[in-house]
C-alpha cells in the first residue's frame, strides 16, 4: 500500500525499493524500517513510499485518522497478499506451537486450515519464495521455518508430479516435522551459543517426539506421519533417528528434509547467519551430493534455479543485471547480461560469481 512518510511507522516493511538519484536503491524491498531510515527518507526528500500491509511484528499496519474530535487508528481493509498472509499464518501458528509446549494435542484441522491459503497463494506465484528467507527473524525462526518449509515441501511436491491431495498432505508433513520441537527445553530452543552434545541429543529426539504427537490422528495419511519421523534421515545413512538409506526413506521425507535444509541455510538463525538462496542450491547440489534422491535435488534446483529470461538479479560482485538464458542442467548459473555494460557473463564459467539476490 502506498502510503505518506508522516504516516510511516517503525517496524513498516518496505514492498518496494526506494529510489534515489543512482542506479541502486536507498533502501532495499523488504527493509525493516527503523529510526535511521526515516531519516533517510527525509533527507532524500521522499514523501511516499510503498509498505506491506503487515508489519514486522505481524500486526497490520493502521494509520492514524484525524477527526474533529479525536485522533482515531483506522485498519486498511485490502485483500490480504502474500507477505500479509504469511505473517498472519505465522502469528496463529506460534500460537498453535505454544499450546502444545503446554501439552495440548495437535490440532490437525486447525494446522490445516492455516497453512492451505498460504500454500494456494504460493502455487500461483512460486517467485515469492525467493523472499521467505528475508521475512525469517533469530526470535521466531522456528515458526518461519514451519511455514516456510510447509511451502517449499508443497511446491515440490506439484514440480514432482504429485497430485492436489499429496501436495496438501506434503504441506502439513512441513508445517508439522517439528511440531515435536515443542516437547524440547525452552532454554535450548532460545539458546545463542552452539549446544552441547547433550543438547544436541534433547533436540535430536524431536522427530520422535513429533511422530507420537500426531500418530493417532487420521486426518494425515501414514506416509505424512512418516515424513515428520524420517526428515532428517539422508540418502546416505548419515542421518538420524535411525539411519535409514536410500529408498528406505519415503519421497515425502525425502522432500521435506531438503526443504527443512535449504530454508534453515539461507534464514538468520540465533548462532548461524544465513547465505544466500543461489549460493545455498549449489551447496545442497555439490557439498550435500549422495545425502538426497538425485531427483528430489533436481526438483528443488529446477523449481528456483530455473529463471525466466529477463529476470533482475544482484551478483556477488555487487553488479546488477538480468537472466538471458539459462543451460540445460545449469540452473543455478544462468548468463546475465551485466546493465551497466551490457557484457554477457556465463556464470556456469564463473565458479566464485553467483547470484546473490533475485528481485520479483
């Protein structure tokens, strides 16, 4: 929504990227804004500028109104988009989370009815998951990393063939593999320094913990129940709780521990920064090679390393440019053509040069 500066509040998330006189943006799309920004806004002279209608709180924005008598707060009435729907899907899921730290059961229907018009929205438009890693905070990354892991485990799912009700048992297998982190000690889960080996193993009991949390319920298909005991096995045997290898491990697991890999490698976390989501896909495809099914791989590098020609990215280089073509097999490493020379560069020749950010 398009709103005044005087009207700006701190924690407003930008939707667009302020411009000033030069080629790059003064303030980046999806900047928290804070005291020093709106100085920035002042001192470029930018009177209006576009936020989402959610701040980064998870509240809505409201503007104040003034009237004769008083100044009131007037709720913007929109329909909800992507990043609105997702903080709100966020705020009731932490909510959900923090029943079952009190021992309320899992409500299947309730998770349910949650996450499926956050998983329509991102059916329609998969380009917003380029931004879920950006939404992500260090306080409340285990309930981004639920949500965010419930989409990028739906969206595969469609790129794999599977049909609408797979898909939607997929999502819930997401939103709820670690539903068993709730049986975990607060301590751990809030704790800024790495754990302990003894820590280590509290967490590890998770997939156990959630698997019996949601056993009983016959609103989840058994493969479903299976995915959220199996999504840290690996293809390999290295994995955990039991060591399963190769098609011993069920596809939906197999989908939700890539997904649950890429979103945590790429999200702000309370004792690891985040990478960048290109640089994250050629981790998981060269350094984590034989720890997952080559297809389900291939899947995720198809469903965001495949960028329509004419795509605006950022390189580690710090340059602009846009996608012109991307190789078969070389997904992650289009041939931009740089904007301020118009020189082509094959990033699948340029080994230390990846895309650092996609603008959609």
């Amino acid at each position: 929504m398009k709103v005044h500066r005087g009207e700006i509040q701190l924690g407003c998330i930008v939707a667009e990227d302020v411009m000033g006189m030069a080629a790059t943006p003064i303030i980046p799309k999806n900047t928290v804004l804070e005291e020093e920004h709106l100085k920035i806004l002042q001192a470029f002279h930018i009177t209006e500028l576009i936020i989402e209608k959610t701040k980064s709180d998870g509240h809505p924005f409201r503007t104040p109104v003034s009237t004769d008598k008083e100044i009131v707060v007037e709720e913007i009435n929109e329909p909800l988009g992507f990043f609105d729907l997702y903080m709100m899907t966020i705020r009731e899921f932490k909510k959900e989370f923090m029943n079952w730290q009190s021992g309320t059961a899992v409500n299947v229907a309730r998770v349910r009815e949650l996450i499926l018009p956050v998983i329509q929205k991102a059916e329609r438009n998969h380009t917003y998951v380029y931004s879920l890693h950006q939404y992500s905070t260090k306080k409340d990354y285990l309930y981004h990393h639920a949500i965010s892991v419930s989409i990028i485990s739906a969206l595969l799912g469609k790129k794999l063939g599977l049909n609408s009700g797979q898909v939607n048992q997929l999502a819930l297998a997401g939103i709820l593999a670690d539903c068993g982190m709730a049986k975990v000690s607060p301590h751990i889960l809030t704790k800024e320094q790495p754990l302990t080996e003894g820590e280590f193993k509290e967490v590890k009991l998770h997939t156990a913990n959630g698997y019996k949390m949601v056993k009983d319920t016959p609103l989840l298909k058994t493969e479903t129940k299976l995915a959220i005991f199996q999504h840290h096995e690996r293809f390999d045997g290295t994995g955990y709780p039991s060591s399963e290898k190769n098609t011993r491990i069920h596809l939906y697991s197999q989908v939700v521990g890539i997904a649950d890999v890429f979103h945590a490698m790429s999200s702000e976390r309370i004792y690891r920064s985040k990478q960048p989501v290109f640089k994250v896909l050629d981790m998981i495809s060269e350094d984590l090679f034989g720890k997952f099914d080559i297809k389900v791989v291939n899947s995720l590098l198809q469903l965001l390393g495949d960028l329509r020609t004419g795509t605006s990215v950022r390189l580690s280089t710090g340059q602009y440019g846009e996608v012109m073509y991307t190789k078969p097999g070389a997904y992650t490493k289009p041939i931009v053509k740089i904007n301020k020379t118009e020189d082509l560069l094959d990033l699948s020749q340029q080994k230390e040069v990846y895309i650092s950010e996609v603008f959609v």
